[in-house]
C-alpha cells in the first residue's frame, strides 16, 4: 500500500489554501527565519521559473496527531481544522504567504542580522530591461514604503500611494497573483504605460501565476514515528529537533503542557520538574529526554510484565525499550501515570550515588546511567535501603563506571538493565545482570586513564575520597573539603616538572596512578619538588603540625607507601600504587581485575589525551 503520492501544485492554490488554513504547520516546526536576501532570491527563482524544490505535506486525521498553528502571518480562529500539515517548504511557503498574500509587511532581518520590516516590489523597467536583472529589479522598502539613506534622513523612493507605485513604476508583490486593480488603476494614472506593463505581466506574472510546486503528500495512515524520522530527514539544514519537541507537539494534540510540566510556567504558576529534580546538584544536568526514556522503561516494563502474566511467550510479549521511535509513541496515559513516581525515583537515585561517594556533579561517570538507575528505584520503593539489595545495585553501578560500559548508544543496555536487576533482586539465585557479566578492567587501564572525561577516571577519584582519603595539608578528609568547595582537584604525586627533570615519558607520570585528590594549599606546597623535599616542607610548615608517622597515614588513605615517596623512587611508587588501586577496583565490582589480554577494550576506553594540570 502506497504510503504517499507525489504530484504537482499550482503555487497560488497552495498559498491560497494556507491563507484559509486548509495548510498548517505542525507544532514542532520552529519559527519562520528567512532573511530579506534569501526572500528575493526565491522571487527570482520563480520569476524565472527556476526550480524551488518540492513541499511535502501530511494529511491529517490519522494517528500522528500534532498540535497545529497556521503559517506564520496568518490570522485564523483559535482551533481551526487543516487538511494538511507541512512537513519540508515551511521557510520557502511562509516567505512567499507574506510577500505574495498578504498585505501586512515582512518581519526579516536584514544582511546584518537586524529585525526590519519589508514590501516588496519588482521594478518593471529593470525587470524588462535588456541590460537589466531580475536581481537589480527586486526593490524592498519598509514598513512606510519608503527608501531612506543618510540615516534616515533623505527619501531616495516613495511608494506609499497607488499613484506614486505608478509614476515610479514599481509593481507590488502582493498584487502578483491577482492584479486587476492595479491595472485599472495604471490605465487611468497614465494609459501611455499600460502596454509596456502588459509585456511586463506576460513576462514576469505569468511565471508566478502558472507556477507549480512539487508536492510529495504522506497518507494520513503513515505513523508517528515515520513522520517524525522523515521531517527529520528532510530538514538536514536545521536543527535537529529533540524527542521531547515532538512529544510536547504530540502531547499538546490532547490538551496538555509537557513544555509546562517540565519546565515550569511563572504565569501559570506551575513549578516543573526540571527545577526540581536539577534542584540535586547531581541531578543539574538531567535532560527532559532521559525523563522520557524513563517514561519509556517504566510503561515498557508494565506492559511487558502484563503480557507475561497473560502468558504470552517471551519474544511475543511487549519488548522493554527506551528507544526513540518507542519514546514517539508513548501515550499521554502512560507520561500522567508514571511521571510523578519517577519523579521520586530520581531523588532515590541521586540519594543512592550521594551514599557511594558522589558529591560533584563534574566528578558524575555518566548521567545516562541514572536513568535505569531511576526506574529500578520507583520498583523497589524504600527496599533498595535494604544492606543486600543496596549491595547488589552498588555492585552493578560500579561494574557500569569502571567497566565504562555507559558510553555511547545505551538504549538496548538500559533496558537490559532494569530487567535484570529486578529480576536479581527479587529472585535469589538469578543470573547477574548483563553490566556486571561484561564488566572487566585491565590493569593497562590505569596507565591510560588521563583526564576526566573518562568515566573509570571519575570513579576512582570518588573512591579515593568515599575511602578516606585526607588532605596533605588540611589534614582534613577530602570528601568533607569537596562538600565544603575548598578548591579541591586532582594533581600529580609525583609533581610534573619533577618528572620531566627525571626524563620520564608524560604519557606514564599522567596516567591516574599518579594523580590523587589535594587541596589548592597543599599543590602550591609541592610545586615541582622532589616528594621527599615537599613532604619535609609540609612537616616543616608551622600551621600544620603534623607529625612524620601521621603524615604517613594520611598518604596511606591515597593508597601511597610512603617509602617510596620519601625515597623519591617513582617505579616502586607507582607498581604499588597500581596494585593497590586494582585492589579496590576488585572491591567494588566484585570482579577480578584480568591481567592484559584477556578482554577487548571498553566501549569508551580509548587512550586519553594529556590533560593539563596542577
């Protein structure tokens, strides 16, 4: 069955029919933003009966409902029925409405980005002219329909009455597709022009009156998520529009707000989600996209579950999916059933991460991670408080982080996830979940890890901290100075300049092993000295007080031995510090760390760049 048809269009009837609102755009179109030079240019081209490129249109009344408005200039009664939406034209179709159609001037911008108001209109000696050009022909004047220069001040063309348009012979653009007055008009003001402006029209109005436009036209039967991938397909030259752009559009067709609900509305006095939830500063960068991937999970996952109940087999029962064209066609029903309890089940999630150690937004391995994490939390309610159940979401999260396993595309994992986890939870003696089977760590990680942008890098800063790590200097735990913003970051033990003195290779003294979290006071203390000299220098400083054996336990909660620091001996230091990093790596995970070799690379664990600090 044949899911469009393509024809062609005379342009004046489809202009006729936006006037009318036969022709509306659906809500997720953005705004109207063609310029004053790429308005005439498309005048020209059809002037010149030069191809446009075709419009394509939805038919409306089938499944993919939108909210809808008229093109842009068009005043129609609030609630006015289309027959058609246009999907691909809007800039080109808008544009030729506001010069062709109606009488109002031209919201444009002008060639440096300033808002002018434009009336168009066609020289006819210009546009008749030997020597001339269509392009030379296209006169623009504002809102008065006058020509200024001298900053306002001289009038340099004056159409602001019928009689002046024809002492300057200068045909308005909105009289193209029916002029029958302002031919009168001319005939009377002076019948000596009237057969040079006949040869004008059969040139130059003609083009426009026998014009057609290729249409490509989408049956009303064509689904939500197709309209959606082919809008997007074809408008390459704008900016991608979000899930949750087309789902607010969906969700208006029905009567309600989702740009309200997430995003609040003062006038209204509606406070949205998004304040809320980014109210947890672990939870600031959450995106209106991974609510309704969680939406998704959730609706999924009941449906799932019913059909199972139902006794339906496995592969035949609804699939779990946080998948976009499955995100398309989530109904209103399910976003008013869900949205409040996943509300809660993200202030869950950010209270779990805050009880591992996260206190950071900029130290937070993946935000996409929080999203099953969210949903296992509105299944399990206040069980997730539970010490064995607690244990096993920690254990899946930090095989997740240092398995490094949430990069990239992560729909089918998310879905796996809430899936196996419940199951896990709930059934004792079911089979780990999929993120803790393929989670493994080479110890060759750790000479790769560089920069924060990796996830693993991140988790094993929070580590250090969640596992008491102190300031070299404060002597206080760094966890408390990060919750208190002291300016806390990570720097290198064995100080760079040291290193470098030392002709060590930057990619080996930049790996994590020889990073750890310290204060601003204590990284202005080492400097680039050797750490047996800044070690003495701290012990030295008269505010600190400290004696030698704390400030060895105090490096002993980085997982430094101090022998080798006060030795200076950076190959002992770091084969220790690496065997001990691996060790709380295999704490977390559950996992053994495999030796080289043995397991392929991370999804995102490519080697990092250098990274440029203290």
């Amino acid at each position: 069955m044949a899911t469009f048809d393509s024809t062609k269009t005379a342009l004046s009837k489809l202009l006729d029919q936006i006037a009318e609102g036969k022709l509306q755009l659906p809500d997720f179109q953005r705004g109207w933003v063609w310029d004053d030079a790429h308005i005439r240019s498309l005048l020209v081209s059809i002037a010149r009966s030069f191809p446009i490129g075709s419009v394509m249109l939805l038919e409306t009344g089938g499944a993919a409902r939108f909210q809808i408005r008229p093109v842009e200039g068009v005043n129609l009664p609030t609630g006015s029925p289309a027959d058609r939406l246009i999907l691909d034209g809007q800039q080109r179709l808008t544009s030729l409405t506001q010069v062709l159609k109606l009488a109002a001037p031209v919201k444009t911008k002008d060639d440096q980005g300033r808002e002018v108001q434009r009336i168009y209109y066609i020289d006819i000696e210009k546009a008749l002219s030997v020597s001339g050009s269509l392009e030379d022909a296209m006169v623009a004047v504002d809102e008065t329909k006058t020509s200024r220069t001298n900053f306002g001040r001289d009038i340099v063309l004056d159409l602001s009455s019928p009689e002046k348009e024809f002492a300057a012979f200068c045909f308005p653009c909105n009289q193209i597709l029916r002029s029958d007055s302002w031919e009168l008009g001319l005939h009377r003001f002076d019948a000596n022009k009237f057969s040079r402006y006949l040869e004008f029209r059969a040139k130059v109005l003609d083009a426009f009156r026998t014009y057609d436009v290729p249409l490509i036209e989408l049956k009303k039967g064509t689904t939500k998520e197709a309209v959606c991938l082919v809008f997007e397909k074809v408008n390459t030259g704008g900016v991608p529009l979000s899930v949750f752009e087309l789902v607010t559009a969906t969700y208006a067709a029905d009567g309600f707000n989702l740009r309200d609900d997430w995003f609040g509305n003062a006038r209204e006095k509606i406070e949205g989600r998004h304040k809320k939830l980014t109210g947890k500063s672990l939870l600031r960068d959450l995106e209106p996209t991974d609510f309704l991937q969680g939406i998704s999970l959730l609706h999924s996952y009941e449906r799932r579950q019913a059909d199972l109940a139902a006794e339906k087999k496995p592969k035949e029962a609804t699939a779990v999916s946080a998948k976009r064209e499955h995100i398309l066609v989530l109904p209103l029903k399910a976003y008013k059933n869900w949205a409040d309890r996943l509300t809660a089940g993200f202030f869950a999630a950010d209270r779990f991460l805050r009880m591992e150690g996260f206190h950071h937004p900029k130290f937070l391995p993946y935000r996409t991670q929080l999203v099953p994490l969210a949903t296992m939390m509105v299944h399990l309610g206040e069980r997730w408080l539970e010490p064995v159940i607690r244990g096993k979401l920690a254990r899946w999260y930090w095989c997740g982080v240092l398995g490094e396993l949430y990069g990239g595309a992560v729909e089918t994992r998310i879905a796996l996830d809430l899936q196996d986890i419940l199951a896990w939870v709930n059934a004792p003696g079911e089979k780990e979940p999929t993120t803790v089977v393929a989670s493994g760590f080479q110890p060759t990680r750790l000479d790769t890890l560089r920069t924060r942008t990796s996830a693993a890098y991140r988790g094993i800063y929070v580590l250090l901290q969640r596992q008491g790590s102190r300031d070299f200097f404060w002597k206080a735990r760094m966890v408390d100075l990060d919750r208190d913003e002291c300016k806390i970051d990570i720097h290198h033990i064995f100080p760079r300049d040291w290193c470098e003195s030392q002709k060590l290779e930057p990619r080996v003294y930049n790996a994590i092993v020889n990073k750890t979290p310290i204060s601003y006071k204590a990284n202005r203390m080492i400097g680039g000295k050797a750490p047996s000299k800044y070690l003495d220098q701290i012990f030295e400083h008269a505010q600190v007080q400290i004696s030698t054996s704390e400030q060895d336990e105090i490096l002993k909660t980085h997982l430094i031995d101090p022998t080798y620091l006060r030795s200076d001996n950076f190959q002992g230091f770091y084969d220790s510090r690496k065997l001990a990093l691996i060790k709380l790596i295999e704490e977390v995970t559950g996992k053994t760390v495999l030796p080289p070799g043995t397991e392929p690379p991370p999804e995102d664990a490519m080697d990092d760049e250098e990274e440029a600090e203290g």
